[in-house]
C-alpha cells in the first residue's frame, strides 16, 4: 500500500475505535446504572457458565482479566471457582 492508502486506512480505524468506545462506555455505565452484577446472581445451568467464561476467554485477548470481571461485577474468587469446576469437566460445555 502507498502512504496515503494507509494514513486513510489507519483514520478510518481510529474512528471505528471512537465509535466502539463510545458504545462500551455506553454500555457499561447502562450496566451500572441499572445495577447489573453477577455478584449477587446465581447462574445455575452449566451451559450458561461455559458461555459466559467462553467470552471472558476471547475478551482477555485485549483486556486484563481484572478489567473484564469489573465491567461484569463478577468476583475473581467466583471466576476461578468456575474456571477450575470448567477444568475437572463439572460445567457442560
């Protein structure tokens, strides 16, 4: 690619990103304010742990484990307590 094609490339990113931020915040401080927490929630079925530890998995590839369970409200303890259950095969995938 020549320059110009990649300074328009890397400003079409950098607005994707602005856009994607704006709607993470949106989202998050949605959560908040609506008091969403895991915390205090069980989540019985075994499918819907694996899920939800599945997407914690992808999104630890660009966020800190410690930033992803804050936005979900979701304590470490629970986390590894799932994670290990997932490990000895007790959640169903």
């Amino acid at each position: 690619m020549k320059e110009q094609e990649f300074r328009r490339e890397v400003l079409m990113l950098r607005r994707r990103i602005r856009k994607l931020l704006a709607l993470l915040r949106l989202l998050v401080v949605s959560l908040r304010i609506s008091g969403f927490s895991l915390a205090n929630e069980r989540v019985p079925q075994g499918k819907a742990k694996a899920a939800l530890l599945q997407s914690i998995d992808r999104t630890r590839e660009f966020l800190l484990l410690r930033a992803v369970l804050r936005v979900l409200r979701l304590s470490p303890a629970r986390y590894h307590l799932w994670t290990s259950l997932r490990k000895a095969c007790h959640l169903l995938a």
